[in-house]
C-alpha cells in the first residue's frame, strides 16, 4: 500500500512538473513577439495618472496647511 501511494504520488509530481515545463516554453514563445498596439496609450495613461496623483497630493497638502495646520 505504502508504495502504491508513493508511486501515485511520484506521478503527480511529474505530471505537475511536465505541465509547468510546457506553459513555460509557450510563455518564453510568445513573450518577445513585439510592442502591444495598446502601448503608447496605455504609456500616456500610467503618466497622467501618476501626475493627477502628485497634483491632488499638493493640493491636499495646501489645504491641511491652511486649514488644519495654521
């Protein structure tokens, strides 16, 4: 019994290792296919989102300063 459950368990882990072996090489295949047509969009969208961010922030800054702070 005991190896019959060593066995099965064996088996899983090569079944496990084997799947992981092959999403791997078709994730290494498909990953320098080129820019995404998206890109520059998606570019544009991070740096205005980070700038809105670091505006508010100042902005929220001022108000506490001249409302809480003074």
């Amino acid at each position: 019994m005991k190896i019959l459950l060593k066995s099965f368990f064996y088996f899983i882990l090569i079944f496990i290792f084997e799947a992981e072996n092959r999403n791997t090489k078709v994730m290494n295949k498909n990953l320098f296919t080129g820019p995404e047509p998206w890109e520059k969009w998606e570019t544009k969208l991070v740096i205005y989102s980070i700038l809105t961010g670091i505006a508010l922030l100042i902005i929220l800054g001022v108000i506490i300063n001249s409302t809480i702070l003074s």
